[in-house]
C-alpha cells in the first residue's frame, strides 16, 4: 500500500491546503487520491483506525462499455466510469443507471452489461477478493486478507465440493 509519513505531512489552514507543493501533489496523483491519502494521514496521525480499501480488478471475456455513440464526450463517458465502479450500494448503481437513461435515453446492451460488471465489483470488494479473472470455462478468484471465519468458510466449501473448486496455495 501507499503510506504518508507523519514527518512528510504538513497541515496548513484551508486556505493554503492546495496552494504551492500541495498543488503539485494533487496534480501529480488526482485531486480525489490525494484528498484520500491526506484523510488517511489525518486519521493516522490521529491514532485512528484507516480503512483499507480494496480495489477489486477484474478480467472477464465480456464486451461491456459505454459506447460513444450512446455518450459522445470522452470526458463525461470517462466520469461515468469513475462514477460506476466508484459505488459501494445497490441504490447507488440504480441512482446511476437511472440518471444515464435519463440524460442519454435507454442504454445499449454493452453499458448494460457494464452495470452488471460493476455490480459483481461492488460484491466482490464486499468479500475482499482482489481480483477475477475469468476465460475458458475457469474462473480465478484472489483474495486480500481475510478474517479467519472467513477464510474457514472458503475452505469448507473447497473441500465439500472438489470438483467445482480448487485452492492454490497462493
């Protein structure tokens, strides 16, 4: 993970918070990751707990888009994007899907297809897996770290049904 030590961060008042090197900063990273990073420092700094996020990648044979014939924009196709697989509830997704269809009329079966991809993202990140990645019939499932029930429970069922799932030591 990324880390910030407590001697490398400086806080200034409001008004000097992206002024000069901070600027920089944000540029360099984004202006969202970098007021993550500085929330996560504050926290830990202050002996808060930091929740570690987890950002599920997955790779699936499957063509789901926004096409640019449904958004022209690059730049508004780009933040819907982020926006999709930026939502942690089922009423966000629906929120979203719904304000697509209202400011671009019924989506294709591509961007379609993307609601389900960020829905199985949002369900993954749930259970703390990692990463998915999915061709010829197998599927890969990588966790994180996982709480002890947790990990029981996938072994459990590994071993219930050994045809169907295999655990690599990794």
């Amino acid at each position: 993970g990324f880390q910030i030590a407590s001697h490398d961060l400086e806080l200034r008042g409001a008004g000097n918070l992206l002024g000069g090197e901070q600027s920089g900063h944000a540029a360099a990273v984004g202006l969202e990751l970098y007021t993550e990073l500085l929330e996560a420092a504050i926290h830990d700094l202050r002996g808060e707990p930091v929740e570690a996020k987890v950002d599920t990648e997955i790779k699936i044979p499957v063509s789901a888009l926004i096409p640019p014939e449904y958004v022209p924009s690059e730049t508004q196709r780009l933040h819907l994007y982020k926006s999709l697989f930026a939502v942690d509830s089922d009423e966000a997704l629906g929120e979203l899907r719904r304000e697509l269809a209202d400011r671009f009329g019924p989506p294709p079966a591509e961007c379609a297809l993307l609601f389900r991809v960020a829905r199985l993202k949002q369900q993954l990140r749930a259970l703390g897996a990692v990463r998915l990645t999915a061709g010829r019939g197998v599927f890969e499932l990588r966790f994180g770290e996982l709480p002890a029930a947790q990990a029981a429970h996938l072994v459990q069922v590994a071993a219930r049904l050994p045809l169907r799932y295999k655990l690599a030591p990794e």
